[in-house]
C-alpha cells in the first residue's frame, strides 16, 4: 500500500507539472521554468520506478509500461527542444507539451489510484 500511495502520490506530481508546462506560453515561459518542471516530472518518474517492483504483479506491469511509454515522449520532448535558437523552441514548445500531456492521458493517468 505504501509503494502504491508513492506511485499514486508521484503521479500527480507529475499531471501537476504537465498542467503547469501547459499553463506557460511561448513567449512568457523561461527556461528555468520549463527546466524546473521538466526536472520535476523526472523526479516523479523515479519515484516511480523506485517503488514499482513494491507492487503486485498486474499493477507493477501497468506502471512499468506506463511510465516506459511516457519517458520515451519526455525524451522526444527534450530532442526536440534542444540546441533550437529561442525563436524555434518557442515555435514548437506549444506542439511539444501538448504531445506530452497526451502522452500523460494515455500512459500515466490510466493508473488506478483509486
């Protein structure tokens, strides 16, 4: 029960941090703020995945697929970003974090938490 409140718990760190990166606009965001919340949504999924081999076997399997999915966006995410002139990652970040929030529904928040 611990390990599921701590995937649970960091779950919604996670939905938080997506729903704030969602929140910024292209031309007020900083990049300490999107570092911020990217580092965030990184410390959630270790936690993660420090506590999925605590979970029986059907539910350690959902959040290990889950959370497998959702880093391979995150990290398609920042490939996109990087080593882009601030004109071009302000141009793409609006398509890049809608990405990730739909990579969050359809990965992470299917997680039963309930």
């Amino acid at each position: 029960e611990e390990a599921q409140d701590a995937v649970c718990d960091a779950r919604a760190g996670i939905q938080s941090s997506v729903a704030d990166l969602r929140a910024l606009t292209p031309a007020t965001a900083t990049a300490d703020q999107v570092q911020s919340e990217l580092q965030s949504i990184q410390s959630g999924l270790a936690t993660i995945d420090e506590n999925a081999a605590q979970l029986d076997e059907d539910r350690r399997d959902q959040v290990e697929t889950a959370t497998a999915q959702f880093e391979l966006q995150l990290q398609d995410l920042a490939r996109d970003l990087s080593g882009l002139t601030v004109p071009e990652a302000r141009q793409r970040f609006r398509t890049s974090v809608a990405d990730l929030e739909s990579a969050y529904r359809s990965s992470l928040e299917p997680i039963d938490c309930g």
